[in-house]
C-alpha cells in the first residue's frame, strides 16, 4: 500500500473498481441486478477499501451484495455462486507482511478469474480512471447485506459434505491458530456445527485479528517460526497436534509432535493425506469419472497412488485459477472431481467451493485424523505403500529481471533444443513452458499452457541404484525478484529419497545457478 499509481490507496482501489464494474455491465445483460459480492479481511485499510469498492460499484448502477463484517476469502466464490452474482471481491493481501493489501477478483462462475479476462478488465481499469464517486457503500440504495445467510449456508455444505457421517468418536485434542488473521470465529462456527469444539485449544496469543500481525515475522505458516507460539502452547497442555490457518483463512497447515521432535508437514503431504482421505470415502473409484487435480510443480505422489487404486489424476498450471476453472471443464464431461490441492497449502473440496478453502480442510483433516490416529503415523504407511517422496522447495533472491532472464538464458543455451544432462543424470524428459517445447509430446508442443511472458521449465531426470528419478521445476516469482526450484525425488526408501533430492539441487545450484546476483534462501544456502 502506499500512494502513486502502482500501490495500492484509495485511488487505485476506486480505478480498479470501476473498470470491472464497467468490464461487467458491457459482458453481462444482467450485471447490474445479479451484482458484485464483496467482503474484506482485518488487514489495514481493507474495510475502507471494501467501502470505496462497494460505492465505486453502486456508482456504476450494480447491485452489491455486501458483507457487513471481516469474512474468511473463501465465503466470496461461495456467495457469488449461491446468489448468482456476477464477480466478487476479496480484499485481501492473504499472508502477506503487514503493509501490503490486495483486490482479488472472482468470475460468476465462482473461480479466480483467468485469460483472458483478467488483460481484459486490466484495459478496462486504464479506461475507467476518473474517479465517479469518493463516497462509501452506505450512501447507495443497491447495497444488500449477505453475512448471515451466507455463513449458515457455507456451514451448512461443509456439514454436508465433510460431516456427513456426523461428528467421530475419538477426535483429537488440537491446538489452533488464526495467525492473528479472521479464521477464528469460522473455525469455532464450523467445529460447533460438526461436534468437535470441545477438541480445540486456541493460541491466545494470535486469536484476534490484528494488522500488524505482532508475534510473527511474516504471517504465513509455512515461515520458519511462524508455528512457534502454537508450539509452545501445545508443549504446556501436552497436546501432539496443531492446526493453522493463514490471516485470511484459505490456506491450512499442520504440525504433529512425533518421538518428542514437532513434524511440521509440507504443503505436498497434507494434500497427499487429505487426497487419500477423499479416496477412503468413494465407495467405487473409476478411472474415467473420478478425478483429483494437483499443479505441476506439487509432488507426484497423487499420480503414483491414482495409478494403484483407480482413479485419474490431473495437473494444471500454479494457482487455483487453473484448479477451479479445470474442475468445471471436467464437470461439463459428466466427471467427478473430488478434491484438489497445491503444495503451498492450499486444498479445495470442490463441492464447497472452487478456490482454496482453510476452513473446509482443516475439517475435513480432523476428520481423517479421527479415523486413522496419527497423521504422521498414516503418511509412513503411504510411503511405505506408494513410494518414497522427498521434496526440497527453495528460491533464489534475484537482483532484478535481467538477471533473471540470464540465468534462464544461459540454461536454455546448454543444449539444443534441451540439455541431455545435470552432473552424472541424464534429462529424460525436457518442458519448456515459456518457450512451448515438451520434448515427451508427439508434436512437442506442451499440454499445459505457454506463456511467452514468464519463465517456468520442468525437467526430469533418470533414476538411480538407490532412487526411481528425480523432477524438478524451475520458475521465476511473479510478484516477486525470486525464481523458485519445486524439486522432487522418489527413492526406494526415506534416505535414498532426501539423499537424492539434496544431490539434484547441490547439482542445480553448482551448474545453473552460479550468478553472482543470486542469493539461495537462508535454509540451503550451506549446501
């Protein structure tokens, strides 16, 4: 946030609103009465921005449905598509440090907008910059408050959908936090709803929102240290597991005290478990009608249990406006997607919503875990079943995008039209989705979709004595000077898996990434 044209302020809030209103009415007979959701989480400035949303919208002639308090991001694709409205509006900066803030945009078809809407309504905005009205929502006739019949509703399909069966029998003592964000009153409502509130310590000390997120570094659970305060809470009342959601509640994470040392679990293995339980529930799998969906830069243990038991499995591009829109595509086939996830901790139950939901998979893990005991326990047995799976995420800080286009430059430069080796393995398998090259493809153009624009090369490499091959990806941040390494290696067993994974990135980094403008994230940086 800050002033100019490229922060985020009041001004900015107000152009973007008005290129999308003006974006819809000439797109949607019925914009103006099927309207804009909008809603807003406890970051500074969200309510206030929300506020000149809303007017920006009613200034526009369009109805707006309204929420009237701080809301977890997940309920705007859930009212858009319940009430029918045509886009809605989060205002959100998610896990983001304390000065940033965001607008995030939904489709009336309850997904993340996608190409080529979101160019469209960019054009839109530059020619919608003169601001129509400074006032509020409140000085328009067109606002209509959501917020109870909204949360009634959402709780009433995850009541459906996860806790059909009725609360368990052994649910565990679980410590939680919100991370100082909005998750709390969502996940005290939705474990009442089911019958598990009595299972729940909260962090008190990371329980109410607050802006400045003042115990954590960055408010994201996945950052070292972020889980600490929840830790030591657990240690005092002796409990074994906690449950996390980020500030505005869409994304979900898990720590488990194992032999006294707390596990906590990737992005990749809690997707992994959640997949599995999904998969317990369907009484037939078939391949052809049954899908789960995942990104091509999240493991690929999903694809290695689908193959055993029966059902698809289906990669997309980073990012849920990928998932939720594949899913719909999938539905108008007549098939059956039943979860999808991506290793940044993120997981949507599709009859939910069709975004990320924290809330909604934090229940449905309480439920699984109820089931099966040990979280950690369940995912040794899933290895020792599928596979061993060892992934190592890591990033390189990038002076600007000039380096970054050099070093991916310079890799492309080591062969023709792809390197045929990293140190002693060989590259099977070489996708450039920048340049539109699969070297595994009939005609070797990508299945995926290329974009020219960013920077993202997947590659695979042959197995090993000890390993059964390594894949890796390699792609350059686009919000931040960062290009990020999603490295994957399945090995015969826990060590030959984490050895052969270590070995590829100290390979990468020697190899590819010798710059002296690159700086390796802090926890690998000894390798």
């Amino acid at each position: 946030m800050g002033a100019g044209p490229s922060r985020l302020n009041s001004l900015t809030i107000i152009q973007a609103s008005q290129g999308l209103a003006e974006y819809l009415l000439l797109r949607e007979p019925n914009a103006a009465t099927a309207g804009v959701v909008i809603g807003h989480d406890a970051r500074h400035n969200s309510a206030k921005f929300a506020e000149l949303a809303g007017a920006a919208f009613g200034a526009k002639g369009i109805k707006v449905w309204w929420y009237e308090q701080i809301v977890h991001t997940p309920l705007i694709p859930f009212a858009v598509v319940q009430l029918g409205a045509v886009a809605g509006v989060m205002i959100t900066a998610s896990h983001n440090p304390a000065q940033d803030n965001g607008y995030k945009v939904y489709g009336s078809n309850g997904c993340q907008i996608n190409s080529p809407a979101d160019v469209e309504i960019a054009a839109s905005i530059l020619g919608n910059l003169e601001p129509m009205s400074w006032g509020t929502i409140d000085m328009h006739p067109s606002k209509q408050p959501i917020l109870s019949p909204m949360k009634a509703k959402y709780f009433h399909a995850v009541n459906e959908i996860v806790g059909f069966e009725g609360a368990p029998d052994d649910v565990p003592k679980f410590v939680y936090t919100p991370m100082h964000g909005v998750g709390l009153e969502f996940m005290q409502e939705a474990l009442t709803t089911i019958g598990m509130i009595d299972s729940m310590t909260i962090v008190s000390e990371q329980a109410c929102p607050d802006p400045d997120f003042p115990t954590v570094t960055f408010p994201n659970p996945e950052e070292k240290g972020a889980l600490d305060i929840a830790m030591a809470t657990a240690n005092r009342d002796n409990i074994c597991l906690i449950l996390a959601n980020d500030p505005d509640a869409d994304r979900f994470a898990v720590a488990e005290r194992v032999a006294g040392k707390w596990h906590q679990f990737t992005g990749d293995q809690i997707g992994v478990l959640l997949a599995y339980y999904c998969f317990q529930r369907l009484q037939v799998a078939e391949e052809d009608e049954d899908f789960m969906l995942t990104t091509a830069v999240s493991s690929q243990m999903l694809s290695c249990i689908a193959a055993e038991e029966g059902f698809s499995v289906l990669e997309t591009l980073t990012g849920f406006k990928w998932l939720g829109n594949r899913t719909l595509e999938l539905r108008r086939e007549n098939k059956r997607v039943h979860f999808a996830y991506e290793e940044a901790l993120g997981y949507m139950l599709p009859d939910i919503v069709l975004d990320k939901d924290g809330i909604a998979a934090a229940i449905t893990f309480l439920h699984a875990v109820s089931s099966w005991g040990s979280p950690h326990a369940m995912l040794q047995q899933l290895y020792q079943r599928y596979g061993y799976f060892e992934t190592l995420n890591t990033y390189w800080r990038s002076a600007d995008a000039s380096v970054t286009q050099q070093v991916f430059d310079r890799i492309r430069n080591l062969g023709s039209p792809a390197p045929k080796s990293l140190g002693h393995r060989l590259v099977l398998r070489w996708r450039d989705l920048t340049a539109g090259y699969d070297s595994a493809t009939e005609n070797h153009v990508p299945e995926l979709p290329v974009s020219p624009d960013s920077q993202m090369i997947t590659c695979w490499l042959n197995e090993t004595s000890s390993d059964q091959g390594v894949r890796f990806t390699i792609r350059a941040s686009g919000t931040e000077p960062k290009i990020k390494i999603y490295l994957e290696c399945r090995g015969n067993d826990a060590d030959s898996a984490r050895r052969g994974a270590t070995q590829v990135l100290k390979l990468v980094t020697r190899e590819w990434f010798d710059h002296p403008k690159l700086v390796m994230e802090d926890k690998y940086s000894d390798l």
